[in-house]
C-alpha cells in the first residue's frame, strides 16, 4: 500500500509498500511539477488500493498490475462522471472493481487474518466481497 501527504503522527507513513519490494523514485514515482508523486502503475507491480479513514477504511488487494497505466488519469477520467461531492465515496469503493473489470490489474490470492483490537486477541480469517 502506498500513501503520499500524511500528517505527522500518523500511524500511515510515506511510500510504505505493501509488496515489500522497493520502488525507486526512477520507476513509478517520478516527480512532477507541482512535486506530487506520477501514479503511473507499472506492469508486474503489487499494489494494493485503499480509501477512507475510521469505519470508513477501505484496502483491497494485494493486486498484480497487468499492464502500464497511470492511474491518477483514470480516476481523473471516473471523476468526471460523479455529479455530487457525497458520491465521490463510493466511486473511491468501485475504483479497484473498475480496474480489475478493465483488465488493468488482477486480483491476486491472499488469505486476510484478523488478529483482534482493543487489547484482546481474536484470531480469524477476513473475507472479502470481491
């Protein structure tokens, strides 16, 4: 999982990658002029997708990108067809169904195990409605 532009204290840091492996600033992270990171996806990569904050969080994946494609353009390109500010939410939640149903990225197997909150283990397994 990458995220850009976090305050401090949180417990989300910079360029943290959930595949582990590393990305240069010369691959998929190129500067741009206003000094945000390209999103440009590059093929065989592992990504995973998140939104939201609190209840709201949302991560799927981890996905293997299928081929190049800069991603900051199609969500450009989603944005565009929302009409209300209360509905970018949801396109948030349907930008990794709207990759995978374009063959930009595939799912890729994993097993989700949830280890418990507050104090108390609850071992389990997640499943996700993908």
């Amino acid at each position: 999982m990458i995220f850009y532009g976090t305050r401090e204290g949180s417990t989300i840091h910079h360029r943290t990658d959930c595949s582990k492996s590393s990305v240069t600033e010369d691959d998929a992270y190129q500067r741009t002029g206003d000094d945000m990171p390209s999103m440009v996806m590059k093929a065989s990569e592992v990504i995973c997708i998140a939104s939201g904050i609190y209840e709201g969080y949302d991560r799927t994946g981890p996905f293997i990108v299928a081929q190049d494609f800069d991603l900051e353009a199609f969500i450009d390109k989603a944005k565009a067809t929302v009409e209300e500010p209360w509905e970018i939410s949801g396109l948030m939640y349907e930008i990794p169904r709207m990759l995978l149903a374009q063959g930009l990225i595939t799912k890729m197997p994993c097993r989700s195990i949830y280890l418990g909150a507050i104090g108390d283990f609850e071992l389990g397994e997640e499943k996700e409605d993908f």
